[in-house]
C-alpha cells in the first residue's frame, strides 16, 4: 500500500458551497460521529473539482472531518464512484459484471470503444467522454447497461447508444 504524509491546512481547498454541503451531512450523524459523511464529503469535493479526486482534496476532506488522510484515501480508492485521475465531462460507466455480460456487454463495450476511439481508463481528444468499467450497479434486469452521471442507460443496443450520446453537450 502506498504509505502518504498527513498534510495540514487543506480545509481552504474545499469551496464555501462545498463546506455548507458536507455540514448538512454532518448534522445528519451524531456529534461525535462525523466520519460517516465521508462518502458523502468526498463526493462533493470530486463533484467541485470537475469530476476526479487528488491528494489535496483527500487531505482537505480528512481534515475537514478530524480522519487520518489515509483511512480517506482508502474509502476513495475502494469505491468505484470516486476518481483518482481526471475523467471526461461524461463519465461513461459500462457494467460487465455477469447478467450484463450475458447480455451483450462485450459488444456493447467495443462498440462504445470504436465509436469513441478510447479504451477503459481513457479520455476523449476533446475531453467529452470517458470510459469506465463497473462492476454490477443493481440493474440487472435490463441488462446491459451504463450510467452516465445519474442516469442508468438500460437494455442497450447501438442505435441507443448513438441517441445517448448525441443527446449529451
Ligand atoms: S450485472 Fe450489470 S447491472 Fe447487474
């Protein structure tokens, strides 16, 4: 595991409207127990940076929340919804888990990877899109699919994928 300092006054990076969100967070938890707004602050401080998390948010939102930089880092580094390098303006998370996978998520997969002309992990030239692999998000049933900021994309085909994605700025 990669060993990491404990940095100090980091709170300033996070924005006023970012603060105010973690604290209604906070409020929702004991006094004592503001920790549990973890997922939740670290959420916010990936949303006001644009998508992605680095080393001085981790740090701001440990600080923020009285944790070890490091017991933050692994929550963000566990949790497929966090982002520890910069991602697209939409961020394309494609199931491959198994029902999607039975479903046609290969080739759904190397459709949006022709289409777009990246692989997993990688950014459009002109920085609209990103690609993820995900494991199952709960929507088996309409197998395969994607998510697209909030919005699940269900029993995908091409055609749907080209309506999806023209319909995005
Ligand atoms: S396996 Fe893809 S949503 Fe469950």
């Amino acid at each position: 595991m990669m060993l990491r300092k404990q940095h100090n006054n980091k709170v300033a990076l996070l924005s006023d409207s970012s603060r105010k969100e973690i604290d209604e967070w906070i409020a929702k938890y004991p006094v004592d127990k503001k920790q549990s707004a973890v997922m939740s602050a670290l959420r916010i401080a990936q949303d006001q940076n644009g998508g992605y998390l680095n080393d001085d948010l981790i740090d701001a939102v440990a600080e923020y929340l009285e944790m070890e930089s490091i017991a933050v880092y692994e929550v963000a580094s566990f949790y497929s919804m966090y982002e520890l390098k910069p991602v697209g303006k939409h961020k394309i998370c494609v199931c491959t888990n198994i029902s999607c996978m039975l479903c046609g998520s290969d080739e759904i997969v190397s459709y949006l990877q022709n289409k777009l002309g990246i692989g997993f992990g990688e950014i459009t030239k002109d920085g609209k899109f990103s690609l993820k692999e995900v494991e199952c998000l709960g929507a088996c049933v309409n197998a395969p699919m994607m998510q697209i900021g909030e919005h699940y994309h269900e029993k995908l085909t091409p055609e749907k994928i080209d309506k999806i994605l023209d319909s995005l700025d």
